[in-house]
C-alpha cells in the first residue's frame, strides 16, 4: 500500500471520491480541466501509440505538446495564488 492509497476504494489516484472531499473547488475543477484536455487528445488521436517504459513515442511527444499549453496555465494559476497566500501572511 502506497501512502497515496483511498482508505475506501485502496487505489492511487481514488476511483470513489473518497481522496476528493477536501479538495478545494477551484483545485477539482482545474483536475477536470486537465482529464477534458486529456480525452481531447485521445478522441483525436484514436490510432496513437503510448510507451510503457521510458522510451518515449512520437506520440508520447505529441502528447506532452498537446499538454504543455494547459500546463503552463495551470502554473500560473498556481504561482499567483501561492503568491497571494504568502502575501497575507505577510500582513498579518
């Protein structure tokens, strides 16, 4: 058992929702911003060719570009709010 593990439904990531319900609002919605992106590519690259070791594919590459965009954003959005936080410790 990783340390990752659902206490209900014991897989990595949790299937059940369990792992879930503390997850701030703004945090599942930038998940499921993510997994949408992810099907995107799948649905337009039904043919693609991932590897399962650390050789990578050309499609592992297309993937990771068609990623990087969202990524990036999602940083961002990270940064800024990190950034906020820190700053109202710094008020108080």
């Amino acid at each position: 058992m990783a340390l990752s593990d659902c206490l209900h439904c014991w897989d990595t990531p949790c299937s059940c929702g369990w792992e879930y319900r503390r997850w701030a609002i703004e945090d599942l919605k930038e998940r499921m911003k993510l997994l949408k992106h992810v099907i995107k590519f799948k649905e337009e690259n039904l043919t693609t060719v991932f590897s399962s070791s650390g050789d990578e594919t050309e499609d592992d590459k297309k993937f990771l570009l068609h990623m990087q965009p969202l990524l990036e954003a999602q940083n961002e959005v990270y940064n800024k709010r990190r950034d906020a936080e820190a700053f109202q410790w710094v008020e108080l």
